[in-house]
C-alpha cells in the first residue's frame, strides 16, 4: 500500500526507516519530511496543518493510509477531516480524532480525565483569569517546589516549576492576567511537585485492543547533569533499567487500563499512540501528562527496538485488529544521543553545511531538522538537527556507539549531551561507566 506520514522530525524519519523495510509498503510519502526522509521516500512540500493540501495529495498519490507524527495536526481535528469527508473516509489513518487528541491538547482536561477514572496523578487546581485571586490565594497554602501547568498545547514551555512562592505568584500572574501563552494560558493548573525519576510508556490502541511499546527515558535539559533550560529532548534510552517487571505491571494495571477503559467511557473511539508520561515515586506509578502521538526522540530508541513488521502494526491499529498482532521486541539497548545547532533552544543558526558520516553496524542517523539542497549537499534546518541512535547488547556500548557517532557529525556550531543513559548504569549490575 501507499503509505503517507505527516512530519518532519527525527519522529518521523525512524517511522519512514522502519516502514521502508516492510515489503507491505509499495510507495512511502512525508509532508513535509527532511533531508533524511528525501532518500529513503518522497517528500511533499507541504505543511502538517494544512489538511485541504494533505487530502489533494492523498487523491493524487493514491495513498492509503496515513500516519500522524506530531500533536499539532492531531489535537486541530485531522482525522475528523478525513472521516467527514466521503472521499476519504476510508482512508486508514493512524492518531486519535480531536476529542481524543485532549488528552495532550487540555492539560485540564486530561486531569479531570484521569481523576474520573482514578488514574494516579499529582493533586490539582485549575484557575482562569476570573479566579486568579483564589489561586494566588490557594498558591500560599502550598509546599514548595510547586508546578504550574498552561492548559493548552505551549510548544512544550508551558510548564513551571516554582521554587519559591514569589516565582509561583508571578508566574501565575503572568500566564492568566498576561496571557504569557496566548490562549494556552487561558487556565492553569496548580499541580503538587511530585519526587521521582521519570520515563515513558508508550500505547498503541485501535480504540479495543493494545500494544505497550517498549518504554524509553527522554533527557530534557540541554545540559549535561540536567542543567539548564528545558528543550523537546536531548536524548533517549530503551529499555529504562529501573521500570522493571513490578514496575511495569503497574503501570499497566493502574495506568494504562483504566485510560483505555476511561476513553471508552466517554465514547472517544482513540485510534493510536498514547504517550505516558510518568514519574516513579518509590516504586508507584503517577502520571505526569499524556501526548497524543510519540514521542521525540523516544521514537528513535522505540522504534529500532520493534522487531514486528511496522505496516502490518500500523494496518491492524487502524483496522482495529491489534488483537491478531504479536509484537516483537529486541532485547538490546538503544541510545539516541541528539544533534543540536548552536544557540538551541533559544534562537538557533540554520543553514549550515553538513558533513554526515556513514553509519556503522547497529548504528542510525536520523535527521531532524536538516534540509537537502542542491547537489546532495544536506544543510541544518532546525534546532535539534539530527539524531545518532546505537544499538547494543550493553546500555553501555549503546552508549559509547551513539556518542562516536554523534561526534563524528560535522557542522558549525554543533552541541550534543555527553551523559545520555549514564545515571542509568547505576541500576545495571555490571556495567560500568567508561567514557
Ligand atoms: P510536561 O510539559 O507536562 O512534560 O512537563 C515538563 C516537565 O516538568 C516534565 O517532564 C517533568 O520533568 C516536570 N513535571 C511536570 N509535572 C510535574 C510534577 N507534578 N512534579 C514534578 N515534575 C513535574
Ligand atoms: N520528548 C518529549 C516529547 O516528545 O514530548
């Protein structure tokens, strides 16, 4: 089948690397895609919210089923675009309709959702301008640090740690009286700061059915150690050492059943990938936030770890036949180590010429935000730029591979974390940390 994905980050490249190796795959299509998914597919120039183009192409190509990569398209109604209209109703497509993409879109709402269903999740108070008296009032009653959430989509900025109650007050008054996030901060969320060591679970549903993928831990900070500003990701690892079997039954148990249980309740038919954002607090899931869609770059750890033909996944998912799928899994680690031009996450230089090194066994490039232009010359066209991803039997040589390669990127300006997985080994009995 003709298959289209709807992005262009290194999400988006591992899903059009590992669907290019499925024969179930006759011609594969990203809008609007990047210099690495140019060589492996058929980039269309167009923008992932711009769903009139996205269904002329869709005609055109003849595709039959589409995979949305990131939020953006999803929580704007994408796939109740398609199934309104009589033409492509019947296209398969893979992401949840605009009710369902709430769970990532209204941080109040997926709050009130987890609450009903008795998901465990910090306590919370929602505020909007009309109660922010309240809320600075309720703020002063509070133990410190103390999180503050914008309800809706923030570019992933929306979120405040507070660690005194003056910064909490401020905050506070900034993003409901100063719309500091435009309409995002229209209601905030006043959330009990929860100690642990977080990670991700990522769920694949057909609205029935499900699939955890394997789990990964995303690094966040631009800095090594966790220092300094918040970024989309610098890093990921699969599997995470410390969500073992107990851990991850739990999960299941307490997290994962009832949100599928909680989204048939409320009559939302959720076709695609749930991402669980949680902290582990002593051996006890809490939920932190869900995302409609995977994560970046957890994708390039998960996916690479997925043994199971990705066309035959992805059509079962959106024929909501995953119960007649068995998912494979690869015990090795993955390491994605993340690329970044200078300057991210603040203002960041584009346009800089690449020189790529070719990867080496159980090694991967992902591009990001990378561009080709004339004469296969590939230049960088984002912040996080590119991605190198290692696959070994050990965290550490995982690591040790992805750090090689990520140094052997050339560009000006280029910055990589050099700690991605290291607070991991502590977990590992064995392994040692040697770069
Ligand atoms: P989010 O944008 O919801 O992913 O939040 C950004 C980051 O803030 C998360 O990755 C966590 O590290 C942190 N965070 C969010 N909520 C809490 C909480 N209730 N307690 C502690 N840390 C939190
Ligand atoms: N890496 C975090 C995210 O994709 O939201």
């Amino acid at each position: 089948m003709n298959i289209l994905i709807i992005g262009s980050g290194g999400r988006e490249h591992a899903f059009a690397w590992k669907i290019t190796q499925s024969k179930n795959c006759t011609q594969l299509f990203v809008a609007p895609g990047n210099a690495g998914t140019a060589k492996i597919a058929q980039n269309l120039p167009i923008a992932v919210s711009d769903f009139t183009k996205i269904a002329e192409a869709v005609k055109e190509h003849n595709i039959q089923m589409v995979i949305v990569g990131p939020e953006d398209p999803l929580v704007k109604g994408i796939v109740d675009f398609f199934r309104k209209d009589k033409s492509l109703k019947k296209i398969k497509i893979v992401g949840p309709d605009a009710a369902g993409a709430q769970l990532e879109g209204s941080k109040d709402f997926s709050k009130n959702f987890m609450q009903k269903y008795g998901i465990p999740t910090a306590a919370s108070q929602t505020f909007t301008k009309d109660t922010l008296q309240e809320g600075l009032a309720y703020l002063a009653q509070q133990s410190l640090p103390i999180v503050l959430k914008a309800d809706g989509l923030a570019a992933g900025k929306g979120v405040i740690i507070a660690e005194t109650h003056e910064e909490a007050r401020q905050s506070l008054h900034e993003m409901l009286a100063e719309a500091k996030f435009g309409d995002a901060s229209s209601k905030v969320l006043v959330e009990q700061y929860l100690n642990g060591i977080e990670l991700s679970v990522f769920v694949l549903t057909d609205g029935k059915n499900y699939k955890i993928l394997p789990e990964a831990k995303d690094y966040k900070r631009i800095g090594d150690g966790d220092k300094g500003l918040n970024t989309g990701g610098m890093g990921a690892v699969s599997p995470v050492p410390f969500a073992d079997e107990a851990f991850l039954s739990k999960v299941e148990e307490k997290v994962v059943k009832p949100t599928l249980t909680g989204l048939q309740a409320e009559g939302i038919k959720y076709v695609g990938f749930i991402f669980v954002g949680l902290m582990n607090v002593q051996g006890e899931p809490y939920v932190i936030e869900y995302n409609a869609r995977m994560g970046d770059p957890e994708t390039e750890v998960v996916l690479p770890r997925i043994k199971t033909d990705m066309v035959k996944l992805m059509k079962a998912t959106a024929e909501g036949k995953l119960d007649k799928i068995k998912l494979a899994v690869h015990a090795k680690a993955a390491i994605a180590t993340v690329v970044v031009a200078k300057g991210y996450p603040e203002d960041y230089r584009k346009g800089d010429i690449m020189v790529i090194p070719k990867p080496q066994k159980d090694t991967i490039l992902f591009h990001a935000g990378t561009r080709l232009a004339e004469r296969d010359i590939v230049l960088t066209n984002g912040g996080r730029v590119i991605v190198s991803v290692a696959m070994a039997r050990t965290l550490n040589s995982a690591r040790q591979k992805s750090q090689r390669l990520a140094k052997n990127i050339i560009f000006d300006g280029k910055y990589f974390r050099k700690d991605i997985g290291k607070d991991l080994l502590k977990y590992l009995k064995g392994e040692k940390e040697d770069i």
